[in-house]
C-alpha cells in the first residue's frame, strides 16, 4: 500500500502556497466536474490533461487538499534532484514508461510505393 510522507496538515499548508505561487503564472483557473467527484474516504481515480512536468499534482493538490492523493510521475524525471525530493516528499508514484528506455534500432525504413 502506498501512503503520502506528507501529512494533512502539510498537504493543506502546500496546497495553500501552490495555489497562490500557480496564481502568478496561470491568469485563470477553471475546475469543471467537481461535483462529480466522490466524498472522502472514496477511492478515486482522477486523470487531467497534461500540461508539463508537476503541474497536473500541483493543481489537483489545491483541488483536493483534505484528501490523500497519490500521483504518478515518470520515472525519468526523478534524475534530477530537486524534482525526485519534490516528488517523494508529496508521494508520487514512480512509474516505468516504455518510451523512456527505447533505443535506436538497425532497420531501415523504406518508402513504400504502390504497385503500378
């Protein structure tokens, strides 16, 4: 099971400050659908369209300070420092993507041309 180092109170303390440091670069915020989240204590999946590195945590955060959310974050993205402390001090879940371990291969691609 995972659980968030980040206790309640610190999440609401830092979903606070993000809401506030997100203000300096996001002129408008809209959250649509809120509604249709479930009460707390339930167990849910929330997706968001992706911005850039920590941006969707960030913001889903000051969604939903008083709940425990747990984010995924490429793997590839804890090599740098800062963001592998940000990221284990909030809980993120590292996570393998496919396309970070592919390699250039020997075949060649050939321009296929119909038949005449």
């Amino acid at each position: 099971e995972h659980t968030s180092l980040v206790s309640s109170a610190a999440a609401y303390a830092f979903a606070s400050y993000v809401r506030h440091l997100l203000a300096l670069y996001y002129t408008s915020i809209s959250i649509y659908g809120l509604s249709n989240v479930p009460p707390r204590g339930t167990p849910t999946i929330l997706v968001s369209n992706h911005r850039n590195l920590f941006v969707d945590g960030l913001m889903m955060s000051v969604v939903a300070p008083h709940r425990q959310v747990a984010f995924l974050v490429a793997e590839v993205s804890l090599r740098f420092p800062l963001m592998a402390k940000l990221a284990k001090l909030l809980g993120y879940i590292p996570v393998k993507r496919s396309q970070d371990s592919a390699t250039p291969g020997d075949g060649v691609i050939a321009e296929l041309r119909p038949l005449a």
